[in-house]
C-alpha cells in the first residue's frame, strides 16, 4: 500500500470517529447544555394554510388569506390587525430561533405550563403538519416554554408566544376611521330622518329642512363612531336583535368613506346589538355608544 493510501485510509478514519464523536458523545454534551435542534424549524409563512389553536377544551382555527387571519366558520370575522402582525411575526420567526432544554422528563412538564393545561398548536402547512404546546412566558418576558406533542422534553424558545393566548381571537373593531375625513351623515330612525354636512369648515343641518347644528355634538358622534368597538361579541343569530327594524342607522359619508352603522335593541346584559351596513356579524355596543347615536335635530342645536 503506497503513502498516498495510507494518508486516505488515515483521513477516512478521521472522518468516521468525528462522525461517531459528532452523533454520539458530542450530541449528548450539546443536549446537556441545553442545546437542541428546532423541531419547529420547517415552519415557513408562505407554506402555512390554517393554524389551529386548542385552549381550555375549545379550538380556534385561524385561515392565511390575502385580506388577513380569518377566523373559520364565522361570517366574516377576521384577527385584529395589531394581534395580526404579532402572530405573523411569531410564525417567521418560530422555526429560526434555538431551544434550550430546560425539562426532560413528564414531572416537569406541569411546572412549565406544556401540559395539558398548556396551548395547544398545529400549524398547518400545504405538505406537513407541526403539533406543539406553548406553556408558560419566561420569567424575563423574553420568551416562551415550548414542547413538542408527544415528547416528554420542555424548551425555552428565545420568542414571546403570548399572542397565541387570546381570550377572543374575533375583532372587535367596528370602525376606524379619522373624524376629520367625514364631510356628511345621514341618521335614520323608524320616525324620522335627517343629514349634516360639512360646508365650508362649518356643519350645517341639510335635510329635511335647513337647521344649525353643534360644531361640539358632532365631533362627540364622529369621534365615538371613528373608533367604534364592540363590547362583546354575541352570538351570530339576528333573532331577537331587532336590527331589521332599523331602530338606529348612521351613515358617515367622506373621503374613502361611506360606512354604516345599525343598532338594534337592548340585549339581557344592556348592551345593545349593532352590525355595519356591508356586514353580517353582529357586535354588541354600549349603552353610552347607542344613546349617542340616537339623535333628533333639536339634540344637534
């Protein structure tokens, strides 16, 4: 056997005991600092169809579409536009982050929340699935407690997850628009109707007939309506609503603007039930938002 043999034979044994070392003694030191491989590193946006999130015995299913998280099976509901982003940002930024072993046994698990007192996630991709449990918040608010269904190990995953525990995923944001863009509104009721526009920096009273309105009264409407939330989301049936009996309709009519409002009756718990013209879901307003809804022109003066 020539040199140049030996010294490849030599090096191909050098290989096979970094190998060995690599999978073997190596991995087993890099597990006992708490180095681990992301089981979660598949995770990529794009790929993403639907995420389903499992707390306290019920699931919600969050559907990707262009216009954002719709939440399946309801009309129209979507996912806030600010918890939006920050669960699109925890989903690219899931797979890239490192975990750290911090519990290796079942005992464990219930002193981090990755039990089954735990969240319950699958994310749901065009050709592969990821199930896991998000427990507790770190105690430096920093990051998450994470364990893979299945597996008796927790993590420490360098990323917040909190946005994954949300006691109502629907939007509760009815309107949001700036006051100052609306020039003109109708109000309608089962006994009367009128408009104000604004002409000239000045709101004026229109219809039916000309009359003066409060600068003051109209910015409280403008500025209740332009940031109209609900209190509560009801169930999604119109009966017992009172919302086609056309109780209390605004219009607000402006630049990129023309939004309306329907406020129906009072509910059991005193709200009162209230949907938007283009919209089937139903929300529940309070009193103090219906009560400034409810005008007549001598209440504008």
């Amino acid at each position: 056997m020539n040199k140049k043999n030996l010294i490849l034979g030599g090096v191909l044994i050098i290989l096979i005991v970094f190998a060995y070392i690599y999978q073997g003694p190596v991995k087993e030191w890099r597990e006992s600092r708490g180095l681990a491989k992301n089981f979660l590193a598949g995770v990529s946006l794009e790929m993403i169809d639907r995420v389903e999130i499992k707390k306290g015995g019920e699931t919600v299913t969050l559907e990707k579409e262009e216009a954002g998280w719709k939440i399946s099976g309801t009309k129209d509901f979507y996912v806030n536009e600010k918890v939006a982003e920050s669960l699109t940002f925890a989903l690219e930024k899931i797979g890239e982050k490192k975990l750290e072993l911090v519990g290796k046994n079942i005992d464990n698990k219930e002193a981090f929340k990755t039990d089954e007192s735990g969240i319950g996630i699958k994310i749901i991709q065009v050709d592969e699935e990821f199930n896991f449990v998000v427990g507790k918040t770190t105690p430096d608010f920093s990051g998450s407690y994470i364990c893979e269904n299945g597996s008796e190990k927790t993590y420490r995953i360098n990323l917040n997850l909190i946005v994954f525990d949300q006691e109502e995923w629907r939007d509760n944001q009815i309107f949001s628009f700036m006051p100052e863009r609306v020039n003109k509104m109708r109000f309608q009721y089962p006994d009367r109707q009128f408009w104000v526009e604004k002409m000239e920096d000045k709101w004026k009273g229109i219809l039916p007939w000309a009359f003066s309105v409060n600068e003051e009264k109209i910015n409280e409407i403008l500025e209740t309506v332009g940031n109209l939330k609900a209190i509560k989301i009801p169930e999604q049936n119109f009966e017992g609503t009172g919302l086609e009996k056309n109780l209390v309709i605004a219009q607000i009519v402006g630049e990129n603007i023309d939004e309306t409002i329907m406020v129906g009756q009072e509910s059991e718990g005193g709200q009162y039930f209230a949907k938007k013209g283009n919209s089937d879901n139903i929300y529940l307003i309070s009193k103090e938002d219906r009560d400034i809804l409810n005008r007549t022109t001598i209440d504008l003066k």
